[in-house]
C-alpha cells in the first residue's frame, strides 16, 4: 500500500487547487520525499555554508544556532541518501 501524502498545501477558496504536495511542509523523514544526486550536491555545498555561518563570530547566536541545526539536519539526510545507494 503506497504512503499517504501528508503535507497538502491548504485550500485557499477562489484558487485551483494544487495538485502536489508542498514540500516545503514535509518533515526531513518524509518517506515521500525523494532526492537526486544532484540535489545532495547541492545540499552538500549548501551544508558548507551553513556551517560557516554556525561559526562566524559576527552571526548573531540565534542564526549561527539555526545555522548549525540546519546544517545538521542536511547532514542526516544525505548520509540516509548515500546509505540507500544500490550496493551499500
């Protein structure tokens, strides 16, 4: 039985609905979610810049912590991404 979609953007009245889920909504352990290897090279280097932010003295605290929890969670889904290679 396939996953249910979770994550439907609300309907607005007036406007067409949306056929797609918004993924912008989707927890990162969303089994709906798929990712390419591009998309993980993208977030690889995306993780780089948060994690240079998380450590930038300059950054204010609240956004070097939203930076490396970020960081950190881009981290788990690429490693989930390279740990469900064929062959792995």
């Amino acid at each position: 039985m396939p996953q249910q979609i979770l994550h439907h953007p609300p309907r607005i009245p007036g406007l067409p609905a949306a056929d797609a889920p918004d993924e912008s909504e989707c927890r990162s352990s969303c089994q709906n979610l798929a990712y390419t290897d591009r998309d993980i090279n993208q977030m690889t280097t995306h993780v780089t810049a948060l994690e240079r932010a998380a450590t930038d003295p300059l950054t204010p605290r609240p956004l070097r912590d939203r930076a490396a929890a970020q960081a950190t969670q881009r981290r788990t889904i690429i490693a989930r991404h390279e740990a469900s290679r064929p062959g792995k």
